[in-house]
C-alpha cells in the first residue's frame, strides 16, 4: 500500500514523463550510459568546527564555472564574514577569498548554483594551446623506468587516440584502486606500488602521455553519485576521499578525448565507456595542478577540488577544524535522444 | 671586517652541517621500506625545529603513521594511537607520526596543538623520505618490531581491532 503523497508523486512523476518523453522518471530503472544531462540544485557548506588557535585566517573556496560540459547558473554566497571572487591567474579559476582575524565555531560559508552537467565526450576548443599541457607537474615528472615501460607499450604508435588506449589499459592492468585514503597523486611511486585512486591512475597517465608527447589537460572536481543512485536530495562529505579527477588528452584539430581510467577499473562494465565519454556524475571545480591560489596561499597543495584554509600561514585540518559538504536536489534528468 | 668574515663562514659552515644532517639516512640503504627488513629511518625536523634522526626512538615496538592536515580518517587514527598506547604501555609501544604536509616546525607543532597529539612528530615533506616510505597517499602505518624489522606496513584506514592484533604480532 502507498499513502496518499505517494500516490501523488508517483502521478506526478508519471505524468511528467508522459509530457516530456526524453526526461527520466525516478520510477523507472536508470541506465548511467543513456543519461545525458543532470540538473541539480547545489548547496556547498563549508563550516567551521573547532576555529584554528592561530589568528589571521585566510580561506579559499573553489568556485564552479560554466564551460561546455556545465551550465553553473544563479550563484549565490552567504556567509558572515566579508568575501571576493578572485581568479588565479595560470588557469583562470575562480574561488571564494575571505581573510579575517578569527573565526567562531558555527561559521557557515554557504555556496547556492544550480548545476546542469552533461554527459561529454570529445570536446573542440580551440582557445587552448597545447603545449601548455605538456608541462608535468612536480609530481607528475617520468622516470627511466615509467618511459622504458611506455617505449616498449607503445612502440611503433604515433596516433594518440592508439597510444592513449595502450596506456588506458595498461594503467587498468596494473594499478589496484583503493578507495578510503587521501591521494598525493605522484606518477614514480604509483609506477612501482601499482596502488591508488583517481589522482594516482590520472597523474600516471599523464606521465605516460606527455613522455610521448602528448598534450593531456587535468580536471578537478567533485565525485555526484552516478545518475542511477541520485536520489531527490543527497548530501555527501566534500572531501579528499570524494574529490575526483579525470583528464583530456589532445587529438588535433582542437579536440580533447576524455578518459577516466579510475572509475573504468572501479566499474569494469564502463570500461569501453570511459574511454572517449564521462557521465554526468561530476562537477568540476578547477583546472591543473600544483598552482598558487589567489591570492597566494603559503602551502603546497596539489589539487583545488575543495575549501583550502590557512591560519597564520599554516594549513587547517581538515575534520578538526572545519569541513564541508555538499547537498544536492535532484532538479531533472534527461537521457539521450533515441 | 674579520669578525664580519667569521661570522659568515661560521654561517656557512653551520648551515652546511645541518645540510649533511638532514641529507643523512642511517641505518638503511636498499630501494625504500619493505616488510622483513630493517627500517629506513631519517634525520628530520621536530615540533621544536631540531633536526632529529627518529630512528632513535626506534627502541621498543614502534608505529610510524604518516598523515597530513587534509585528511579526516587520519584524526580518527589519532584517537586509536592513543588508546592504543594507554592499553599496551609507553614502555612497550612507540608511537611517531611524520607529517607529509610539513615542512618546518611551524606546521608540525599546530598540527600538535590543534590535535593534541602527543606523540613525537616530524615534518616530513621530503623527496628522500616519501619516496623511501612510498607515501604516495595517507593515512600510512608502519609497523616496526623491537629489534627494528618492518613487519607490517597499513596503507589505509585501520580499524582498532586491526591495529591492537598488528601492536600484538609486533611486541612477540
């Protein structure tokens, strides 16, 4: 038996197929791979648990940006300290600054947008110069024995698309995915321990491609459940353990090829998939790695895919400090035209 | 003038000393860490700024959890080192953290402060001790025996019956 409200929203839900056609209904069984398009509403929260002993906080927050595989739209920040939108300068993203003497325990930094993410695959943008992705960063330099393995993989190849599937492969071969930890992302010591998460499997296969000369762009972001498991409203811990990664290699022509090679090994039955296509279960927050924030901030830190605090010059911690998280309602989905 | 000069290569000789003290690893020379071998251990900055070879607190068994400011599982651990110490004794269990994040003092001692974690730390944001220990990510436990030996390396979230089972098969 269902209750009255039930009843009502499953007649709605019904109807609302009925009228759109390609719109999804939250009754009927989800295929990842046909959903094109999530639209959410977004809360990001950054709160403050137990304020840093030291004084003169600076805090960075990661703002989303449109661009052609997201629609950010009606951004809106409420927060009790004074805050401005900076933009770094090396890849252009945008962030939350505030700087204050002290904060309390309570403080609320809340960041409102809808989001309307794509399913994506190859990408022209022609305003990007490729050889600016052919730069490692620290922590993604090659060693004598990452391009040994490359050489002897990909010998005889020059098509990158070829090259990129070898290495695509190999990675998923090789490397074991391990969920519950906080990644540094290094290429030689995920080479050789053969172990990690998103940013492990991504910083090697840079590695791997920029060794062959092949331009590779990193993106940040923040892991949405996969389409089939949103429910209507969600919330989930914006953390390391939640942060996502996922690149784009360059083919030509204006065009990047996306891959996501550490959800492919998490998901063996999307590995065809990843290889060319992202689904919609991700917001990406930044570009690049290992850049200096703005304004600067006295730590390393490797990727922006969440809020990033200093007091005094020294990194808060994260969980003890502050945290944050994400809360989404689920707007609409649409899947591919048939 | 001279005492100008003196002072200067007293500097330099100062600074070229703590260069070749923080550069040394003692008692270990193979590819990094690895179970059934002695521990690579280093010379690396305390909460108080002095360079410090941890491998002299190696004296009984010992954990080594490498952690950093980002990571809230870490903060967990720190709650289970405690516990762990206060069920199996100070004499009999070591408990030193490093963390990767840091690079001086500063960082090591707010990390202390903030967290109450008593237990000796060091800064550990170095190229030589990442790539021997393989710290590719954290939270990381190393677990050494009392003459010395890695006999257990926890490259995840450990759960406390986990680490009071590991804490036994070290103290054998």
């Amino acid at each position: 038996m269902i209750n009255r409200r039930e009843f009502l929203e499953l007649l709605l839900l019904t109807s609302g197929y009925t009228l759109l056609g390609s719109r999804l209904s939250l009754a009927s069984p989800i295929q990842d791979i046909e959903v094109s398009e999530v639209d959410l509403n977004i809360t990001y929260v950054t709160e403050i648990l137990k304020p840093p002993k030291r004084s003169n906080v600076d805090i960075w927050i990661p703002v989303p940006q449109t661009d052609q595989e997201q629609e950010i739209t009606g951004l809106k920040v409420e927060s009790p300290l004074p805050y401005r939108f900076t933009t770094e300068p090396v890849w252009k993203n945008r962030m939350v600054y505030i700087n204050t003497e002290r904060l309390n325990p309570g403080d609320r930094i809340l960041m409102h947008y809808r989001i309307k993410r794509k399913a994506t695959g190859v990408i022209v943008d022609r305003q990007r110069d490729p050889s600016r992705y052919l730069e490692p960063s620290e922590w993604e330099k090659w060693d004598e024995k990452i391009s040994a393995f490359v050489d002897k993989l990909t010998a005889g190849d020059d098509n990158p698309v070829e090259i990129a599937r070898k290495v695509y492969n190999a990675l998923i071969e090789r490397l074991r995915y391990i969920h519950e930890v906080c990644g540094r992302g290094v290429s030689t010591i995920t080479f050789e321990e053969k172990v990690g998460r998103c940013d492990e499997y991504h910083a090697l296969f840079r590695s791997m491609m920029m060794y062959r000369k092949i331009p590779v762009s990193w993106e940040q972001g923040m892991a949405l459940p996969y389409p089939s498991e949103l429910k209507k409203e969600g919330q989930f811990e914006a953390d390391c353990i939640n942060a996502h990664s996922w690149v784009r290699f360059y083919i030509g022509d204006g065009r990047w090829f996306p891959v996501d090679v550490s959800e492919a090994d998490r998901r063996p039955a999307l590995k065809e998939f990843y290889f060319g296509r992202l689904l919609p279960d991700r917001i990406k927050l930044s570009n690049g790695r290992g850049f200096t924030l703005a304004p600067p901030q006295r730590g390393i830190i490797n990727t922006f895919a969440y809020t990033y605090i200093e007091a005094g010059g020294i990194p808060a911690i994260y969980g003890h400090n502050y945290r944050n998280r994400i809360h989404y309602k689920l707007i609409d989905m649409r899947r591919e035209k048939q | 003038m001279k005492a100008l000069e003196r002072h200067i290569l007293f500097s330099l000789c100062s600074f070229l000393f703590l260069y070749l003290l923080l550069s040394a690893s003692v008692a270990f020379s193979g590819e990094g860490v690895k179970v059934g071998e002695p521990v690579p251990t280093f010379v690396l900055i305390d909460d108080k700024g002095k360079p410090r070879d941890f491998g002299e607190l190696i004296d009984r068994p010992t954990i080594i959890y490498f952690t950093h400011n980002s990571c809230w599982y870490c903060e967990q651990i720190i709650h289970e080192l405690k516990r762990a110490e206060a069920k199996f004794g100070k004499k009999n269990l070591r408990i030193i953290g490093i963390n990767v994040m840091a690079t001086d003092e500063e960082l090591v001692k707010a990390y202390k402060e903030e967290l109450d974690f008593t237990f000796p730390m060091f800064a550990g944001n170095r190229e030589d001790v990442l790539r021997t220990y393989r710290i590719n990510y954290v939270p990381v436990l190393v677990f050494i025996d009392a003459k010395r030996i890695v006999r257990k390396v926890v490259g995840h979230y450990i759960h406390e019956p986990e680490l009071f089972k590991t804490i036994r098969e070290i103290s054998k």
